[in-house]
C-alpha cells in the first residue's frame, strides 16, 4: 500500500491549491472583462492582487502575511476606496444630468437629438457577410445598402429579394440570420445609428424588418467646441459647470462631471435651504445615539444585575428570553415595530386610552425610535454587562460589605465606576455604530415627519446617513451625488473622530487593568 511523505499535509495544500485556483479564475475572467469597458484601475487592481497573493502562498516565508494581506486587500477594495471615492466625488458636480464624461455627454446628446424624417419604414434584415461579420441590409427604393455604424456600402438593387410582404428574404453574397441567430446578436443593433450618403442623416433599427430615417437637430463643433442647433443655428458653448448653454441661458442635457472645489461644502453652510435643516439633522445626529447608548446601557446594566442575583431563578430562562431581540432579524424587528406603532391599526394603540401619533408627530415620531432601539439594543448591552459584572472582583465587594457599605453605594460606588471601564471602548463603538444606523430610521420612519421648511430634503428624525441619502436619492430631479457625498464626508470625519476615541480610551483601559 502507497503511503505519501506528509500525508497530513495534504488537506492544506489541496485547500491552497482550490483557493488560489478560484482566485486565479476569477482574475482570468475579470480583468479582460474590466479592461473591455475601460475599467483599467479596477484591472490593474485585480491583476497585481492576484500576483501578491500568488507569491505570498507560494512561498514559504511570508508566515504573518498570509493572514493579514487577503484581509487587508478586501479591506482597501471595500472600504479605503469607497470612502476615498466618495471623498472625491464631494468635490465635483456628479448628479444626475452629469454622471459623464464630457465625450459621452456630447454622443448621448447628439443621440438622442435625431428626429424621424417623415414617416416611411424601409425593408430591413440582419445579415452575414463572407467574413462572418454581422450588417444590416437595407432597400430604399432602388438603392439597396450594406453595413453597420462604421459605415455602408452600396449594393446593386437587385442584390436582394423581397416576398409578397415586402421583407427582405434574401441577399446576394449574405446570409439572413434566422429568428434564433437574431436572438443572440439583437443587443448589438438596438439604438444602432448606420451612416447614409447624406450628412447629419442616418438609418436607425425601427424593429426586426424594418429601419427608418432620422435627422439629427444638434451637431457638435470640435474646432470651436460648441454645440449648433441645425434648426436654429443657436450656439451653446461649455460654461465651468460642466454643461452646455446658450447666450439667453438655455441649457442642453446631460452635462459632464467637472470638478467644483469646495462649492458643495459652501452649499451646505451656505444656503440656507441646506444649512438649516442640517443644523437641525446635525443636533439630532449627536442626540439620538447617545439616549440609544445611554438608556440601552442602564437598561442592560439593571437586567443584568438582577439576572446575577444568587436567589433568583430561574435564570436561564430569563436570559434565553431576553435574547430573543438580539437573535431576531433587524429589519423584521423594526418593521413588525412600524406595524404595531401604526397610528390606526397598531397593536400598541389599541392597548392604549388614547391615539398617539407615534409615526406622524415630530416628538413621538423620535420616542418611537428611540423605543425601538431600545428593544432592539438592550440585550447586546444585558450581554456584555453581564459578562462585565461577573468578572469583577469579589473581594472588593465582600470587603464594602464588611465595612457596611449599603447596595445603592457598593453599585454607584464600585460595580458601575468598574463596569463603565471596562465597557467604555464598547460604548463608544456604540455609539459610532448608532450614529451612521441608517437602517432603524429609514425603516421605521422614512425620517420622516418632514420638516417643513427644508422643502422634502430632511426630517425630524433624519440623522446624517439618512439625510444624505434623501440628497442622493430622493430629492428633487437632480439627486445631487456630489453634495450628498460632501454630507456623508462631513459624517466620515465624525465618525473617524469617534473610532480613534474608541482606540485610544481602549489603550487608556489597558493601562489602568
């Protein structure tokens, strides 16, 4: 019977052998992707990836390496970068109407200026060439023409047959691509422009047989760089926010993304459609994670101790129940919460004497929050105050105890001054989580109720997260990518400020212990 020196080892490296295979497959398919759509950074990033973690597996002394660098990879993938590009793009006018680049702007401009000259359909039909290239045929009258949108050929008029229906069934040197040959290479003739003998006039895909004619109305001057209305002749030339404009101040779309300094930070201090209702969003921001943490942490604090008591039992049915919150799904707590708390038809107001406008008023709207999140947080706080509480000292208690000392002192005096330290880097990271909990309010509120004088930009209890995210999304047309990156930049910074306190009262705690 065979025996393999190190057979031992040979669950490694079939699992090394697996993980860089499937990392190595993976670059091989990505990165001729990425580069086809000119994505040569995220190609660039894949392909010198994939080389470092080859090497670092592959070699026997890059011990330490092979644990932290895959985890420091992902890490620059989806968090440095996101956050450095959304860095960036705070400082441009990128929305919508200028998510391109000036080149593409000007072809979807010019694309989608053409208008259908008069009404008349031509038989059309997909072709193959003798080389195997896929081209449109097209009959106008006695002219018959051959080609795709880097241009055409003319072919004799009776180089292709028509049926009793006027559709092309035939064509000399070609093949007439059949119904399932269609369905594989139809994306590649939608929206698809074929040159004519006539300038700023084209052939346009009308449906399967047929094409029409259409006209461009606008037309871009490279030499001048300026954009001419053919109907008009009215000029529109490029002005510093990435767009094109006439002299009487008509504007053409889409725009270009260009880069704009420190406009959209005035923006947000500056005008007051903006500064005020952020002002508002701010205070809130800092108020609603600390009521979160603080009430969380005495609630928790207070189950704890009690569910620590020697004479109560029993204990682990309790503990069992109050970590059901915790092991539920977030998004199924909170919305079953939106439900109960619905101002008609709510479990919670019908328990209730009165109606209580949970949802709909701006005070009860942030105590509905607040509540929900207390539910919803307090046994994460009853789970690390207990273990908290049993490790501290019983010596120190016994010896107030010996002394005297009354429960209400030994708790305010020891077990919370004890508890407080050794929780404090936990409470901070709270904190900041609770901060950027985008997900409890735009569930449970929607942020709302709105304020009134924002225009629909932000709510009562809107925080920074939510508040850009209506920028971004929700409002007006223009959903302004670049000032809501400039928002969720000025909550990044905060944030950071709060995780660098975190790290730093941790190496304060690990002194002190």
């Amino acid at each position: 019977m065979l025996q393999f020196k190190n057979s031992h080892k040979l669950p490694a490296l079939f699992l090394k052998i697996f993980f860089l295979g499937g990392i190595n497959a993976f670059a091989l398919w990505s990165v001729p992707v990425l580069l086809s759509n000119s994505s040569y950074v995220y190609a660039a990033y894949v392909a010198i990836s994939t080389i470092v973690l080859d090497y670092i597996f592959l070699s026997k002394r890059f011990i330490a390496a092979k644990y932290v660098v895959p985890g420091a990879l992902l890490m620059v993938a989806f968090q440095i970068y996101p956050a450095l590009y959304s860095g960036y793009v705070a400082f441009t006018n990128f929305s919508v109407g200028h998510e391109f680049d000036k080149k593409t702007a000007i072809d979807s401009m010019i694309s989608n200026s053409y208008e259908p000259v008069g009404d008349t359909l031509y038989p059309m039909a997909i072709a193959r060439d003798d080389s195997g290239k896929n081209v449109v045929l097209i009959k106008n009258g006695d002219q018959v023409l051959a080609g795709d949108a880097r241009g055409i050929t003319e072919l004799p008029s009776s180089a292709v047959t028509l049926n009793g229906e006027g559709l092309i069934t035939a064509a000399q040197g070609y093949t007439i691509l059949t119904n399932d040959e269609l369905s594989l290479v139809l994306d590649q003739f939608n929206n698809l422009l074929i040159p004519t003998l006539e300038k700023d006039v084209k052939y346009r895909v009308y449906d399967l047989t047929s094409a029409e004619m259409i006209r461009a109305t606008l037309r871009y001057d490279m030499t001048g760089d300026y954009v001419e209305n053919l109907q008009t002749n009215e000029k529109y030339f490029p002005d510093k926010n990435g767009s094109f404009v006439s002299e009487a101040g008509e504007e053409l779309e889409p725009g270009w993304t260009v880069k704009v300094g420190w406009r959209n930070f005035e923006r947000i201090f500056g005008d007051e459609r903006y500064r005020a209702p952020l002002l508002r969003v701010l205070v809130w921001t800092f108020i609603y994670p600390f009521l979160v943490v603080l009430l969380t942490f005495f609630l928790g604090l207070f189950l704890a101790l009690a569910l620590n008591h020697p004479k109560l039992k029993p204990k682990r049915l309790y503990r069992t129940l109050l970590i059901i919150p915790y092991a539920m799904p977030g998004v199924l707590s909170i919305l079953t919460w939106k439900g109960m708390l619905n101002e008609q038809y709510g479990i919670v107001n019908k328990l209730l004497p009165g109606t209580i406008p949970w949802l709909s008023d701006p005070w009860w709207a942030k105590a509905a929050v607040i509540l929900v999140q207390l539910w919803s947080g307090t046994p994460y706080m009853f789970l690390i105050a207990t273990g908290a509480i049993q490790a501290l000292s019983t010596e120190i208690v016994e010896a107030a105890e010996v002394d005297g000392a009354s429960a209400q002192k030994i708790f305010w005096n020891i077990k919370l001054p004890l508890v407080v330290i050794a929780l404090t880097p936990l409470l901070i990271a709270s904190y900041a989580y609770n901060f950027s909990n985008f997900g409890s309010i735009y569930l449970l509120t929607g942020g709302g109720p709105v304020i009134l004088e924002s225009g629909g930009i932000a709510g009562h209890t809107d925080i920074l997260i939510s508040y850009t995210y209506n920028l971004a999304f929700t409002a007006g047309k223009g959903r302004d990518y670049g000032l809501a990156s400039a928002v969720s930049f000025i909550n990044f910074l905060i944030v950071a400020a709060l995780s660098f306190q975190a790290f730093k009262r941790s190496k304060q705690m690990e002194n002190i212990n």
